[in-house]
C-alpha cells in the first residue's frame, strides 16, 4: 500500500535529558504545513579495492542524522503569559523562555545550555524517532499571509518503523492566527522612523551541526548571526538614510508589532541594529521600494534581539 503525505503527524517534546526519549504523545502534536523529511543524512566510508578487475566499491552509511523542516504560525496562546504551543520548537533553536504569568512570554537567543526536543514524524503509519534535536528558524512576515516561523530541525538518527500514527490528537492550544495587513500589523519602526513595509523576516541565523565522535554523538549550536531583512517603501533621507547607517554602520533599533488582542500580539524588539549595504531597489506599482537586511547586534550578549507574545 502506497503511503500518503497528506497523513502525516509530528510531535515534539522536550527533554529533560539530552538524548533521552521523553516518548512524546497525542498531547505533544504539533500544527505545521511544509513539512519535509530528510530521514538519513549522513556521511559514506568507501571499500575502495584494487581487486585486479573494474568492480563499483561498497559504501558503508555512517554519521547518520535526520532532518525535519516545518512551518509553525506564529501566533501565542490564548492565555496571556502561557507558554504557547510551539514552545518546544523555540527551546530547541537555541531560545530562552522567560514566562511572565498572566502578562507574557518572551524569547531571547542564548549561547549555553541549549534545550534539546525529542520528535516522533510519521508518515501514514511509518515512523521515526529523532532524539537530540536541535535546530534553527525564521520569522517570515508577508503582506496578506500568514505570518510564521519556517524551522529545521536536526537529531540523532533511528530506524524507521512501521508504527500507526497516534490517535486523539487535540489542536485546541494552537490559536488561529491573523494575516499580515494594514490592520493586524500596527507597527514597524526602523531607526525610531515607521515603515511602510512589503514583507519582514528575521533568521535566528544558528549553526547547527551534528558532530559523532567516539563515546560521543549529539546536535549542537555552535554559533548564531540573526539577521532581519525587509522590503519597504523608499523616503526621502531626510526621513530614512539606509545608505548612511550602511556606510557609517550607526547603531539603530527595530520593532515590529504584529497582532490584535489577547494572546495574539507578537512584538520583536532589535535595539542595536547594523545597516548592510542596501540592496538594488525594486518598483511595486510605480512606488519605489528597498530591499533592506539588518544584523542584530548584542549591547552585553544575548539580547540581539527579544520575540514577546502578550
């Protein structure tokens, strides 16, 4: 029997242990669209003989790890100051959690102790097990879309098996989100000035390696370069000079607020910003647009950026 890509599951689940299968369950489904697998990656070892006779040569897998990339809508939960259902997700791209009760959830980049998730991905009963995972992810914001985080994860890789997907599964924790528009994004600032602006992303810029040496295998982020980038509408420079913080690489803050209401509201603050050379500009019905990409600096580490939900 063929399998279906329409039925497929993911669920994920932190570890208290790194490595160490908390077995997640129907509780621990996460909502996601784009989802792709690649489930042996890995590096071959070559038996490589001079036999005396033209022979192909036997390649031997190893240094095997798995991949799962996914789209989450980034939207909190209903309640205020409640971790949101993606939370595992956040953790293990290498994110602070810091829970304020009953006011709000912010994340921030860290460089230690990075939490780790174990995921389960079946695909129309075939499953597979991915433990120390740990990845990275980007805040996409399109005009008239639904704004999400696209993450790719990496872990330790298992044996598929044949294993049906898990029943009763709830979806209740994931809000509906709101589109990116005039009225569900209120504000963006870039320099203290507001933009007009056509999409918006930041790219937590992890990099993630799976490192396998004797007595030892895991996924680790090594370092981090977040980035934002947008495309916004050109001003005078009077009003916005891009090619003068570029050259003088003057340190400039952004905001973006997207969301109305309860639980809905996501606020990315970036204080230090720096300028990269802006790119060729564009023309959207006759109006002039930049294509801007910005380096969130730290100020004394780890605050290059801070994603609230409230």
């Amino acid at each position: 029997m063929a399998l279906n890509a329409r039925n497929s599951v993911l669920l994920a689940k932190i570890e208290a242990a790194y490595a160490v299968d908390p077995v997640p369950t129907a509780v621990n489904a996460m909502l996601v669209s784009n989802l792709k697998a690649q489930p042996m990656e890995g590096q071959e070892a070559s038996r490589d003989f001079d036999r005396g006779y033209f022979s192909a040569a036997q390649k031997i897998p190893t240094g095997l790890y798995g991949v799962i990339s996914f789209d989450i809508e980034a939207v909190g939960n209903a309640a205020k100051g409640t971790a949101p259902a993606w939370s595992a997700i956040a953790r293990a791209c290498g994110l602070a959690e810091v829970i304020t009760g009953g006011t709000s959830v912010a994340y921030n980049p860290v460089s230690t102790g990075h939490s780790s998730v174990t995921l389960y991905y079946f695909l129309d009963g075939v499953k597979q097990a991915l433990t120390g995972c740990r990845g990275t992810a980007e805040l996409k914001l399109n005009v008239h879309g639904i704004p999400v985080l696209s993450c790719r994860l990496t872990g330790i890789y298992s044996e598929p098996v044949d294993s049906a997907n898990p029943a009763g599964m709830s979806y209740a924790a994931w809000q509906e989100p709101l589109v990116a528009n005039y009225t569900n994004t209120p504000s963006l600032t870039i320099n203290g000035v507001a933009t007009v602006a056509r999409n918006f992303s930041l790219n937590l810029g992890n990099e993630v390696v799976y490192r396998e040496l004797v007595n030892s295998r895991q996924v680790l982020i090594t370092d981090a370069a977040p980035e934002i980038a947008a495309q916004v509408e050109a001003v005078p420079m009077a009003t916005l000079n891009p090619f003068a913080l570029a050259r003088n690489q003057t340190p400039f803050g952004v905001t973006l607020v997207h969301g109305v209401g309860n639980g809905r509201v996501v606020t990315l603050s970036a204080p230090s910003c720096r300028m990269s050379r802006p790119g060729t500009p564009t023309e959207q019905d006759n109006i002039v647009e930049w294509p801007l990409t910005m380096v969130a600096m730290p100020t004394i580490g780890n605050d290059a950026f801070t994603l609230t939900l409230t």
